[in-house]
C-alpha cells in the first residue's frame, strides 16, 4: 500500500467578500444609529420631511426608503443646517 492517500479533501473557505453595497437601514434605524445626540433625536415626522424636501441622503428601493448610515452622518456634519428655534 502507498502512505500517501488521495482522500478527499474539503474545500478551502472562500475569501471574505467585500460589501458593494453600503449597509442600508431604515428610519427607525437611522434615528437609533448613535449619529444624533442622545435625548435629541429627530422625531420620525422630522426624518420624513427632511427625506421628502431631500435635506438628508437616502436610497429608494421600490417604495421602501433607506439610509446609509455614513453617507447620513458626513452629510449632517457638513451641509445640514438645522435653525435653532427661539
């Protein structure tokens, strides 16, 4: 008999794949993220409405709205102007 044997072996686990897509959630997601303050997240109403005049980024997918939780977060670091009320 030979020592070596052709038993078959398992394949080797495939390579980490990366994401092409950014990892999108809801707007009940977006408002518990963490990307706002604590006690001073916008109201669901709010999100909608800056969603529907186009002040915050967001992806449709059919007629589900979906947010990119970084896309959301550099956006209102940079161009969001939010007027404080008084």
């Amino acid at each position: 008999m030979n020592s070596t044997s052709t038993a078959p072996t398992t394949p080797a686990p495939a390579p980490a794949q990366t994401r092409a897509h950014p990892a999108l959630t809801d707007i009940n997601g977006l408002r518990l993220s963490g990307i706002f303050p604590q006690g001073r997240e916008p109201s669901v109403r709010t999100l909608r409405e800056w969603t529907r005049a186009r002040r915050i980024p967001h992806h449709r997918v059919g007629h589900f709205v979906y947010y990119d939780l970084a896309e959301v977060s550099a956006h209102i670091r940079t161009r969001l102007f939010v007027p404080a009320r008084g």
